[in-house]
C-alpha cells in the first residue's frame, strides 16, 4: 500500500527540478535526489517521468515524486484529475467544489509524492510540505486534502 500527495498544477510551464530543490533548500530544507534518477536532467522540465527518490535526512526513508504531464485523456495525469472529480462529484454542489473542479480540469501537470508506510516522522512531512509548497506558489498548483491510498498505481 502507498499514500499519495499530489498537487495538480495549471501552469503550461513546468519547472526544473534544479530550481525547484533551490527553493526548497533556501527555506531551510536539504532534499537530495540521486542524479542518476533524473531521466531528463535536473535542468529539463521532464526532470519526473520516472519516480525519484528523494531523501531528506540519512535515518529515514526517502520520498517518491513524479511528474505526470496531461498529454491527453490516456495519460496518467489524465487518470489523476479523474479519481478525484469522481470524489468532488458526490459532494454537495457549493461555489468551492466548483472552483476545485474547474480548477483540476485546468490541470496540466500533477506533482505525485508517495510516502512511505511507515518511519515517516515530522522531518518527512515538513520536506514534503515545502516541497510541494513550491508547486503551490510557482506552478499554479492545488494540494486537496484528499490522500488516495492506492496498492499499484498501475493498476
């Protein structure tokens, strides 16, 4: 089983995971990714295609991010937007869950991180939040406060 945070994204700009673990650092927290990980470069904007793995203290197991373009109605960030309308859709109609909807069919990119199980403290979540956070204040980017457990993302 996995949990998942995402933060669904409405800039057509995607940015580089050089300048996005910059930010991070410069609020005071290291996160450090293996460059061998990075299928496009830390300088290119397809820097997530494949999960990497980022570790945020020696003692404590990393987290996973992933960049999922929406390319179409096939693509996973495609699959992404629509788990989660299908969760707005049952909630009572309001000027918020309208604003969430059109703002998730705005999407066109979704930063996943998947945490681990377990030996996922305070440090973890706070590296997390600031990373995500960066999504958030640059890429137009929208955190629900949904976690969608999931036991194979590609099922």
């Amino acid at each position: 089983m996995a949990y998942y945070f995402r933060a669904f994204c409405t800039s057509d700009k995607v940015p580089t995971l050089a300048a996005t673990l910059a930010w991070v650092k410069d609020r005071g927290v290291t996160v450090r990714v293996d460059p061998e990980d990075v299928s496009g470069g830390a300088d290119s904007p397809d820097w997530g295609e494949a999960p990497l793995s980022l570790s945020y203290t020696e003692d404590q197991p990393p987290f996973y991010v992933e960049l999922n373009k929406h390319e179409g109605p096939d693509s996973l960030a495609a699959q992404e937007i629509g788990e989660f309308l299908v969760l707005l859709k049952d909630l009572k109609k309001s000027r918020k869950r309208d604003e969430v909807i059109a703002h998730l069919q705005s999407t066109q990119f979704v930063v996943a991180c998947q945490i681990p199980t377990t030996d996922f403290g305070d440090a973890g979540f706070h590296a997390l939040d600031v990373f995500l956070a960066f999504f958030v204040v640059h890429s137009g980017g929208v955190i629900p406060p949904i976690v969608i457990v999931t036991r194979n993302r590609n099922s």
